[in-house]
C-alpha cells in the first residue's frame, strides 16, 4: 500500500479504457484504497472483466461499462450508467488511447482521423460530460488526462500520437483555467515508456523502437503499471488538493532523451 487505504472513501471514480494494460492496474489500484470506480471500455463485457479480475480489482466498488467513447451519445449513456450505480462522480479520467507507427510522410491518413478520435476527441467528450455532471451534482471534482512524455518529445514515428498528446494537455490546461471558479480541477498524467500494453507491443514487434527505447530510460527499466497507478493515487487523493493544470511527468526522466 502506498497510500492509506481509505485514501479515497467516498469517491467515485471514472475511467475510460480501463480494461487496458495500465487501466487494470489502476482500477485496482483505485478500489483497493476506498473508491468505487466505473470503468469503461470498447471491449465485450466478458474479456473486460476477466482481465479486471486477473488484475484483483475488488468487484464490489466496480462495475463495468462498455462503451466507445469517440460518440457524444455512449458518452452521455456512459456518465448516466456511472452515476446510476455509485452516485455523483468525484474524478474522470480521460484514459483511453491507441497508437500507431509509421512515418509521417507515409502516415495513413485514416489512421490520423482514427487516433485523434480515440485520443482527443473521446477525451474531450469524456471530460465535458463529466465536468457537467460533476456541475448539476454541485461536486468538486477532477478531471485527469492521461498523455505521455512524447507530448513534449519529438519520438520517432508517432507523430501524430505525441500531436494528441499535447493537444491533451492544452486541453486539460483549458479545462482547469475554465472550472477553477466552480471549484473543478483538471490534470494530467504523463507516463514514460511503459513495460505494458502499446509500448510493450511496441517493444515486441517493432526492432528499431526496441534498440532507441532500451537507450532512452535514465531510470534504466521500462515502467511498471503500478507506478503509473501510483501517480493517479496521488492525484486522486487529497494530497493534490492544491494542483490544477499541472502535467505530472512519471517517466524515469525518458523526457531527458537524448541519453547520448
Ligand atoms: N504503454 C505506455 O508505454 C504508455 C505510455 C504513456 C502513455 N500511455 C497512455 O496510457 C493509456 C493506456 O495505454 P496502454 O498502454 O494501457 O494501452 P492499452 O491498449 O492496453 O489500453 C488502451 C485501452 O483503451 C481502449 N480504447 C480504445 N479506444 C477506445 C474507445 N473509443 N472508447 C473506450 N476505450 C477505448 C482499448 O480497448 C484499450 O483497452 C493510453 O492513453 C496511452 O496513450 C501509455
């Protein structure tokens, strides 16, 4: 336990693409100290909560809900179905993502209007729902993005995933200049280069990106999930209670790059 475990009793927590590699960690890790989390994704039911309960996240304060969040409509079900079980949503995150390599001179543009779709747009939704929701509920809660260390560093061949990731930023900026009067905070979390789900995909198929990656970690080991939950604890918890509009760089000092 890094936090004590009632660190977030009486929280309600959303989070989208959260039967992903990092999403399963941090829904457990969200349930285990005190939450009840909502947790949404574009996968059938069955393979979310298999791979939620291999992940040990306590059933009782989760429940699932599939949706695909680049539509306002699943959007709005999403945020009526979450605060139908649990009650008034205290955090969203805007978690979901996907990536795709290539060079840019050779980008496939569909690919292009696809990961700013899932990346931004589904981001946009989310936070705007959410951010009403927490309005109507007179809550004052928070919103955390999750983007990246590319979002300031120029990685080779996901240009137009690390161009989302700062528009995410910007956004989650936006957002917390906007809600700070009626008392809504926005953050976000930017990872390094994670031993899970698209960089390990990543990793495993793609030599060159295996041979710059192995060479761009200061720290010296690819990232756990655990520590990325461990950032969304801390801004969840009343630790952060003073921060909005902060990007909290967990990443090993990848931004560091170049190494040599
Ligand atoms: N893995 C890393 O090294 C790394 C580093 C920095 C940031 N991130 C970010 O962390 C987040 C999770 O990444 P991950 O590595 O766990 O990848 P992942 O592919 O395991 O998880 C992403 C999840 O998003 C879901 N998703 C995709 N489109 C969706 C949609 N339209 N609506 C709802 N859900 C949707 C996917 O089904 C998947 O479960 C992403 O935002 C990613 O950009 C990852």
């Amino acid at each position: 336990m890094t936090f004590r475990e009632d660190a977030l009793a009486g929280q309600h927590i959303v989070i989208s693409g959260g039967a992903g590699a990092i999403g399963v960690a941090v829904a457990r890790a969200l349930a285990d100290h005190g939450a009840r989390v909502t947790v949404n994704d574009i996968v059938p039911d069955v393979d979310a909560l298999a791979r939620l309960d291999a992940a040990g996240v306590i059933k009782d304060r989760m429940q699932y809900v599939r949706a695909d969040l680049t539509s306002a409509q699943a959007v709005e079900q999403l945020i009526e179905m979450a605060r139908a079980k649990f009650g008034a949503i205290t955090v969203v995150c805007c978690h979901a993502g996907m990536v795709q390599a290539a060079p840019i001179i050779t980008y496939d543009d569909d690919v292009w209007d696809q990961l700013m779709d899932v990346n931004l747009k589904a981001a946009y939704l989310l936070a705007k729902a959410g951010a009403r929701s927490m309005l109507n509920d007179g809550t004052r809660g928070q919103l955390i993005f999750t983007t990246s260390w590319v979002g300031a560093v120029p990685w080779p061949d996901i240009a137009p995933y690390s161009a989302s990731k700062a528009a995410m930023n910007m956004l989650m900026r936006s957002f917390a200049r906007e809600l700070a009067p009626q008392g809504i905070r926005a953050n976000a979390v930017a990872p390094g280069i994670v031993g899970a789900g698209m960089a390990l995909r990543q990793w495993e198929t793609e030599p060159d990106y295996r041979a710059r990656a192995s060479k761009a970690i200061p720290l010296g080991a690819l990232q756990t999930p655990e520590s990325v939950a461990d950032a969304f604890l801390f801004l969840c918890s009343d630790a952060s209670k003073y921060m909005t509009g902060s990007i909290l760089l967990v990443d090993g000092g990848c931004s560091l790059y170049p190494m040599d």
